[in-house]
C-alpha cells in the first residue's frame, strides 16, 4: 500500500483530531490492559504449584493418598515389594503457634532429608523435639539454630523466602496433631533404571482398592481443573470491557468514512481500486488495535498487581488454600492481549471500511444521504435482532461442553448483538414519541438535541449500543451477584441454627480440616447452658477424580434444631432416614457435578474400603464449588473410628447467654487451641467473604462503563465538528452559548436515558442468563432472582450522570465556536 | 432603528477587510452593497449585525456601540432585533419548514409561538408546506422559508448576504420582494449585500465597495 498516502489521508486526520485520537486509543489500552490483568492475576492467583517446600525435598514419582488418611503400615508392607524405591511418609497441617500465629506444619522423614544439613549438636539427638524452619519464618520471628519454638528446638533452618512452614519429624508430627499411626500421603520415588509400570502395578496389587495411586504433580494438574471454570468465566468477564471498546472503533472508523466520503470519492475518481480504499480504512483500525494494544499490555501488567490480591482470595474462600505466586508476564499473555486487541480493532472497522470500498467514485454525497441510507435500514436492523434474539434463546437451553457454558457465553454475545441491532428502532421511538414532551420541557434546545440524535441515526446507534453494553454488563452482574448474596443470606440462616461454632484456631482455606481434640465434643456438652452438641467431621476426599468435602455430623440434631433446606422431599423424613444407615446428602452443585439424583448409590473410598451410600436427599448449599457429602456421624465412624471432630455447633439452653457460655467452654477447654464464634459473628464474616469475593466482578464493571463513557464524549465530540456550520448558525439565530451547551448535554443526557433503557432490558436478559445458564454449568447452584433494584436504580443513575458529564467537554467546545467562521465553511 | 458604522476597520490575519468604512441605515430602508468578491461585504454585515467587532472605529445600534455590550446582551439583541438570511439559506434539516421559521422565537424562549410563524410563512407564501422537511422544497422556496424565519420576531435590522445568489432570476426577484416589503410595510432597516444589479434596482440607497473602501454611495 502506498504509505505517502496513509499518511496523508488516515495519518493527518488522526493528528488534526487529537483528542478524539487518544480516546480511542485509551479504550483499546483498557480493554486490552483488564484482558492482560485478568490474565496474569489469574495465573498468579492460582498459586504455585511448585512451592519451594517441593523442591527441598525433591522429586518423587507417584503419591499415594487415601479418604480419611493413609495407614502407615503400608510403608512397612511396600517396601517389602523388593523394588527399588523409596517410600516416604507424608503429613500437612496446620498449627497455631502462641506469638507465632497459624504455621504450615509438615511431619517426613525428616533425617532422610538430603538437602537439610543439620548442624548444632543438639538435633538428630532429639527427633521427638527436633525442627527445621524455612527462612522467611526464622527471619519473621528471629530465630536461629538452637532457638526454641513451641516444644521444638530449631535443627536446621532451610532457604525458603516466601513460605513459612515447620518441618518436623513424622512421629513429633503425629504426636503433635494427635493423629497416630496415620499418614495424609506416601510419597514413593524410584530409582533411576526402575520400571515406574512395574511398580504401580505391584502397588496396586498390594494396596486397598480405596487407595489412590496417583502420579506426582497431579495435585497440582487437579487444582487447575477445579479452577478451570472459574478462571474462565473471569476471563470472559474481562472481555466485556474489549466488546465495549469494538463499539468505539466501529464508531471511529465509522465518522472517519461518513467524514471523507468525498474525499473517498475524488480518491477513486483519480484511480484508487475499492481494495485500496478497504486497506485505508482497516490500517487507520490497525494502528489504533496495535498502539492501544500495546500500551495496554503494560497497563495490565500494573493492574495484576492489584487484581491478584482479589481473585486470590474468591480462590482461597471457593476452591483450595493458595498462596498468589509471583506475576510475570509471559509471551503467550502479551501475545494473546496483543492479538485480541488488533483483532477486534480490525472486526469492528470491517463494516465502515467496506462501507468506505462501496463509495462510488461520482459521489460527492454528505452526511445526510448517508443517514438517510442509515433510517431506511432500521426495519431490517430490528429484524436482524429478532433473528439474533431467538438464536440466543435457543442457546440458553443447550448444556455445558467441557464444564464450561460455552452456549450460554455465545447466547450472551448474541443478545448484545440482538440489542446492538434494535437500537436504531428504538432512537426513532423513542426521540419520536418524546417529541412534544422534549419540546415543551426543554424549548428549542430540546427539540434540536432530539432532532439531531434521529438525524444521526447510525453514529447515536453505535454509541446507545456501545453505552447499552455496559450498563447491561453492570446490571446483569448486579443482579446476578444480588441475587446470590440475597440466596446466600436465606441459606445462611436456614444453615447456621447453632448459638456457637467450635473450630481449632488459626487459619484455614477451603479443604483444609483441622483436627480437634477428640475429647472436647465431652468437655462441651457438659458445660452449663449448653443444650446439645453436633459434632462434625470434615475430610477432602475424592471422587471420580475430583476433590470434594466428606462431612459427617449428628443428624437427629440437625433434624431437631437445623432448617437444612432440600430441593425436594420432605426435610424430617429425609434426616431421620440417615440416621446410622448407608444413606448419604449431598449439596446441588455434587448433584450436578456428578450427575447424581435421590436415590443413586454413590461409592466412596473411605479407609481401606469401598463405601457404597444411597442419595436421601439433596440439599441448596452455596459455600463452595467442590461439593458436599453428608454422612449421619455413625455412619463415619463405621468406616473411619479415628476420624477426629472438626468443627462442633453448639445448642444452648433456651435464655442462656452466648457469651458466658462461650467463655466457660473457652475455661473449660483452657489448653486446647480452639476458636470459638458466635452466630451473628459468622454470618457476619460469611458475607464479608462473598463481598470481597465479588469486588473484581464489580472493578470488570466499572472499567466497561468507563469506555462505554468515553465512547460517548468521543462521539459527542465527532457530533459536535461535524455540525459547526449548524451550531454556528444557530448563534445568528439568536441562540446563546450557554443555550449550545444546553444543547448538547441534553445530547448527552438523551444518549444516557436511550442506554438506559436498552442496557437496563439487556442487563435483565442477561442476568437470567448468568442465573439460570452461566452459573448453573459452571458451579451447579441454583441463584433465587433477586434483584436488588435499589442499588440498580442507584447504578444506573450514576451512568447516566457520567453520560452526561461526558458530554461537558464536548459541550463547551461547541459553546466556544465563532460563529462566523463556523459559517463560512461550505 | 438606526445603524451606523463609523471610520470601521477590521484585519484578518494579513488581510484588511475594511479600511475606515462610515455608513449609515434608516429603519425602512432598503440599503443594498455591491461589490466585487472579497471586497468585504460580508465583513461588514457581520459588523451591523453584531456578530463581530471592529478593531477601529465603531458600530452603534441607536446609537450603542457594539464593543461596549456583553456577549449575554449581543445574543438578547439578535433574538429582539436582528434577522439574518444567508446565501446558501441555512435552514435545519432536522427540522420541518414550520419549526425553522419558529426557532428564533423557541431560542429567545417564547412560548405560543406557531401562530406567529404560521403568519409569517403565510406571508412568503409557503403555509401550505409548514409540514414539509426543507429538503422537499426547491432553492427560492427554502429562501423563502428564511426569510420568514428572519423576519418571525419583527427585527428593526435585517441583514442578507447574496440572498439571490443561489437562485435563478424570477425566484431572486421574488425574494427582493419581499426583503423590500419587510422595510416598506415592517418598517426595518434593511442591509443586502448582492452581486446582481437587478437585485440592488430594488433598494433605496447602493453602496458601491473596493478593497475594504466605500467608493460611491447612490444616491449620495
Ligand atoms: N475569517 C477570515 N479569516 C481570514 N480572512 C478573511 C476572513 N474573513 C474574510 N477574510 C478576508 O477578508 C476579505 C473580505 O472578505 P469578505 O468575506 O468580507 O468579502 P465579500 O465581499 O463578502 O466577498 P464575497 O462576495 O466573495 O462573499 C477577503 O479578502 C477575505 O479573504
Ligand atoms: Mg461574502
């Protein structure tokens, strides 16, 4: 292509317009930046699965790990299997240390290590006593060799700057979390030159059909999978804001060539082909997709940063306990943001660039002609979004691929695309119908803001559209969060019944399950006021490959104090059907997961046996994605006698007081590690949790609104040079610059309600969309509608405020002409 | 109404518009400036009509200078007393014939005002397409539709730059009509600038310009 005339006829045009130039520019840099962050953070958020707690003790090849814990004596019995190989004992907890706070705490072999040199007398004399720290936990708390920490004295303390964990031997482990004679895992690693097949096969031969083999790493493999869904539905989310930012290219292009029709025209007059005029076009796209890109990349590196934090934490309170690693970004992510933002910019110039290729070279037309082209169109435009509008309804029925909505993300798109198409029709009715209302509640200014909105029926179109989009997204969010925070406070109270909750104390993410000491469930219940006591015991498990929660409780005290709410059946019949039998609950999103109905036989690894348990029942849960099994706390200790208690609820006595029972129960318990919290405290926290959880969704939000924003001073702007010569002879008219300005924020406020309307009918679409489809496939719960219509009333008014502040920057350019020389340009 | 310009002169740039120029129009007179292009016509009417100031000398609108008012009280006076029409008439497309004629009155913030403009397009003839968007309507008529918008708030000056200068000779006379009827029965002072001697034949005094000068004024 011939780069003399770029310059001239895309370049020129581009540097006379700066400011027009730049906002285009800056929306492609924050659509591309959230795609970038969003990216990063999600990688970085999902943790690192090669801690360093793995590279100090090395490579292993297969890990065995059982429900409800490994039996140590199969280390005896495996390396009786004569292979060369070694088996390494496991264990991972939790403890909370007096001025320490919660710590990591690991049990191995710990005087098997290679790469841990002890050195100091006092260590391998004492393996009972004896501990290794990482660094970053000796430098927090000072301690050297030697030093003491709890009952352990410090052998060794090994590099490790960003975690903090304890190493102790596994007897000092076991002892030290009351769990003898169990292991959480095997570790077996082979000697060069052993046949890794052989050895399963002989430990698969030798081992419980309950044990799992696994191969090293798959944790790791597992963990992503589970976040599979999630990271993709942030990901979609985060293209909203490049889908906004499409509307304003297309509005850009689109001004450019309504612009220099005439100049497109004498261009092929004087022998330039239609292909030439295309390329113009789609370079002038190009260069805004590649500089925006660009730029955003490095926006979206600087905005990992914070979005890390966030999505870290819906990571830690929804899946599995991770700590964020380190952001870089990688080549695949600058060339994913790089290619989505050129891409995007190319697509939404295709229409005006091949509008541009159609000139003729006779025309000489003007705006008018064109728009005139633009209002004869509407019929088919609204056509075409009938067409689209059934073609998304019919997606929303198809199912999951892969466990992902894919149907209902494509049913989404299409309902934009369908509200993209029904703007037009909706600016003529709407500007239509107000007609004698505008006129006698704002005077002239009113009626020729109106006037000029239906004149330029294709540009207000693209930017009701473009300002639609992102107020639907805001909105359908909205809804769909409101609706589930509304859900989760209903299910909240029929869940905690309980006065007090017992769990030990420290930290813990999803799937982590904490012993208890099993002598306090006794200690509580005879403490004064106290009612009853349900005992719960918690454990990961697996099933059918996918990690999900084993829980074990009282249910005769569910029954007699709980309002569990259930999808079907009878709630008394159901509990008490539970009671010591082979009968398991389990939460909707198992139930959808796994395909399981009432009345199925789900089996289940337990100990060194296959258990087989009926479905009684399923039941609305919303606290986490992995899914529930519920076991009448009999049935549990049948298969697992030595599961300890996790978490205890606490009944109390009608009139006792909270507080003076959960401070005897503190006395009683005086020397055991126990957090206890009240009620309303818990309720309380849960609903932090989900709000922080959600305020990424809500930061995605506002980054589209913000483009969609600039999309209309950008349009407004593009409005306003377009019609000088009309702003100029309206001062001769006798109209005052404050009158212009009136005027065109009026505009502005008229672009704000039409978007309004749409985005407000969109958003109510697509919140069905994320309840019923979105959130449905990929989490399997079921989101009562709730809209929280105050907030929505709030939300868009404060859009509509923006709009229209938008339209200032315009407005007082416009107010600032002079006159006569707007007029002597023919 | 008096309008007088006294000893103006104005500079674009480089270029000197006018240079000293004293002239003065009666309320009922037509006032008609010949010249040839670029001799400053336009200049000087945007001057009359308050849309710009001179660097020397002075405009008086009976007997105010234009400098000395406010941009508020410059609009106040082209909403009460000026009525502009322009060569290439300057009519909105997005309004019909009927709420173009009316906009003066809308933008001065009247209410009532249809009857008004229904009058006056009466007046030049059109009230059979108040209806119609300007762009179903020919040349002299669209003129037509301007000057009834020049003339809807009853201004004491109407300006008109190259009225007929877009139009063919019987619809150019037919504007001068009327442009002379708005001094004669309106009693306004009313300053044309034109290129056709036909057109000046109707007005009561011809000012003659070169180079940013009056050269003859007739009759003097
Ligand atoms: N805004 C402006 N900037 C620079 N020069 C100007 C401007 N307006 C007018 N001129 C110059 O001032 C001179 C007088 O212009 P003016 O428009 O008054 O002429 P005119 O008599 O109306 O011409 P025509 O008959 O072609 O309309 C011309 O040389 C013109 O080029
Ligand atoms: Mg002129």
């Amino acid at each position: 292509m011939n780069g003399k005339l770029l310059s001239s006829f895309i370049l020129r045009p581009l540097r006379a317009d700066p400011a027009r130039t730049a906002l285009t520019a800056l929306a492609v840099a924050l659509g591309v930046g959230v795609v970038v962050a969003i990216d990063l953070a999600g990688a970085a958020a999902a943790g690192s699965f090669q801690s360093s707690l793995e590279t100090l003790l090395g490579r292993t090849d297969f890990e065995i790990t059982a429900n409800g814990g490994v039996n140590e004596v199969w280390i005896g019995r495996l390396a009786a299997l004569d292979r060369n190989a070694r088996y390494a004992p496991f264990i991972e907890s939790r403890i909370v240390i007096d001025g320490v706070g919660t710590v990591a705490l690991y049990g191995v072999d710990l005087f098997a290590q290679e790469k841990v040199s002890f050195q100091g007398p006092a260590a391998p004399s004492d393996p009972d006593h004896a501990a290794v720290v990482s660094s970053a936990l000796a430098a927090r708390v000072g301690l050297a060799e030697g030093s003491r920490i709890a009952a352990f004295q410090v052998a060794a303390v090994v590099p490790a700057k960003d975690v903090e964990f304890l190493l102790l031997d596994i007897a000092a482990a076991q002892k030290a979390l009351g769990t003898y004679g169990r292991l959480d895992r095997i570790d077996v690693t082979l000697s060069p030159g052993e046949n890794a097949e052989h050895v399963e096969r002989e430990m698969r031969a030798l081992l419980p059909p309950s044990y799992t083999i696994a191969k090293s790493g798959t944790r790791g493999e597992e963990t992503r999978k589970m976040l599979r869904a999630f990271r993709w539905n942030l990901r979609v989310l985060s293209f909203i804001s490049l889908v906004v930012g499409a509307f304003l290219i297309y509005n850009t292009i689109s001004v450019s060539v309504v612009r220099r029709r005439p100049e497109i025209g004498v261009l092929r007059a004087l022998g330039a082909g239609r292909q030439l005029v295309l390329w113009l076009f789609l370079s002038e796209a190009l260069m805004f997709g590649l500089v925006g890109s660009i730029a955003g990349l490095g926006l979206g590196r600087v905005l990992a940063e914070g979005v890390t934090g966030l999505i870290a934490l819906s990571v830690n309170a929804l899946y599995t306990s991770s700590r964020p690693a380190a952001i870089g970004l990688s080549w695949e992510t600058a060339a994913m943001g790089l290619i989505a933002g050129t891409f995007v910019s190319l697509l939404s110039a295709l229409a005006p660039a091949r509008e541009a290729m159609r000139v003729e070279p006779v025309e000489a037309m003007g705006r008018g002609a064109h728009e005139h082209a633009a209002r004869i169109r509407w019929r088919r435009d609204l056509a075409w979004g009938g067409v689209l509008a059934a073609a998304a309804v019919s997606c929303s029925f198809a199912g999951p691929v892969d466990g992902k909505p894919f149907f209902g993300y494509l049913a989404a798109l299409l309902s934009i695309g369908a509200a993209a198409m029904c703007a037009p029709a909706l600016v003529l009715a709407v500007t239509g119908l107000s007609r004698a209302a505008v006129r006698r509640c704002f005077g002239a200014e009113g009626m020729l803001a109106s006037r000029s909105l239906a004149a330029s029926l294709s540009r207000t179109s693209v930017v009701v559209g473009a300002l639609a989009t992102g107020i639907a997204m805001m909105a359908s969010v909205g809804i769909m969060v409101g609706s589930f925070r509304e859900t989760v406070l209903v299910w909240l109270d029929s869940q905690l019944r309980a006065d007090l909750y017992i769990r030990p104390l420290g930290r813990s993410g999803a799937g982590q399950f904490p012993p208890l000491a099993p002598a306090l469930p006794g200690l509580v219940a005879e403490v004064n006021g106290v009612e009853a006591v349900d005992v719960f015991h918690g454990l990961e498990i697996r099933y059918r490959g996918e990690r999900a929660t084993l829980g074990a409780g009282e249910t005769e005290i569910v029954r007699r104090f709980g309002r569990l709410r259930f999808l079907d059946g009878d709630r008394d019949a159901i509990l008490r059907s539970l009671q010591g039998a082979d009968r398991a609950l389990v939460s909707e999103p198992f139930s959808n997961k796994h395909h399981v109905r009432v009345g199925d036989a789900i089996t289940i690894p337990l100990g060194d046996r296959e258990a087989s348990f009926t479905v009684a029942g399923i039941y609305y849960e919303y606290s986490s994605e992995r899914g529930f099994v519920i076991l009448d706390r009999a049935t549990l200790l049948k298969y697992l006698p030595d599961q300890p208690p996790t978490n205890l609820a606490v009944y109390l006595r009608p009139g006792a007081d909270p507080a003076t029972v959960s401070a005897a129960i503190q006395t009683r318990a005086a020397d055991q590690m126990i957090a206890i919290a009240r009620n309303a405290s818990l309720r309380r926290d849960a609903v932090v949790i989900f709000d922080r959880t959600f305020a990424i969704t809500y930061a995605l939000e506002a980054v589209a609104i913000l483009i969609a924003i600039l999309g209309a001073a950008n349009s407004l702007l593009a409005l306003v040079l377009d019609r000088r010569r009309e702003l100029g002879l309206l001062r001769f008219l006798g109209a005052s610059p404050r009158q212009i300005m009136r005027m065109i924020v009026l505009e502005a406020g008229f672009l704000g309600v039409l978007a309004n309307l749409l985005g407000a009918a969109l958003g109510f679409a697509l919140s069905f969309l994320l309840i019923y489809v979105v959130n449905k496939q990929s989490f399997g719960w079921t989101i009562q509608f709730h809209p929280p219509l105050g907030l929505l009333a709030a939300a868009l008014t404060l859009v509509f405020c923006a709009t229209v502040a938008a339209g200032v920057y315009p407005a007082r350019a416009a107010s600032r002409l002079r006159p006569i020389e707007a007029i002597r340009e023919e | 109404m008096k309008v007088e310009l006294r000893n103006v002169s104005k500079k674009y740039e480089t270029v000197e518009a006018l240079r000293g120029v004293s002239l003065a129009c009666e309320g009922g007179t037509v006032t008609a400036l010949l010249g040839r292009s670029g001799c400053g016509k336009t200049t000087l009417l945007n001057l009359a009509g308050a849309m710009d100031v001179p660097d020397s000398g002075e405009v008086l609108i009976d007997g105010e200078s234009t400098a000395s008012l406010t941009e508020m009280q410059l609009t106040v006076l082209r909403r009460k007393r000026i009525g502009f029409v322009f060569q290439f008439f300057q009519l909105l497309p997005t309004l019909t014939v009927l709420e173009n004629v009316e906009l003066p009155l809308l933008l001065a913030g009247g209410r009532g005002t249809e009857g008004r403009a229904r009058e006056r397009l009466a007046w030049v003839g059109l009230d059979e397409k108040a209806r119609a968007m300007p762009h179903q309507l020919s040349g002299g008529q669209m003129q037509r539709v301007a000057i009834a918008r020049a003339l809807v708030h009853a201004p004491d000056l109407v300006i008109a730059d190259e009225p007929t200068g877009n139009l063919d000779t019987a619809s150019g006379e037919r504007i001068m009509e009327l442009l002379a009827d708005s001094a004669r029965k309106f009693g306004a002072a009313v300053l044309i600038a034109t290129h056709s001697a036909e057109a000046a034949a109707v007005a009561d005094v011809r000012v003659r310009m070169r180079d940013g000068r009056i050269e003859a004024v007739d009759p003097s």
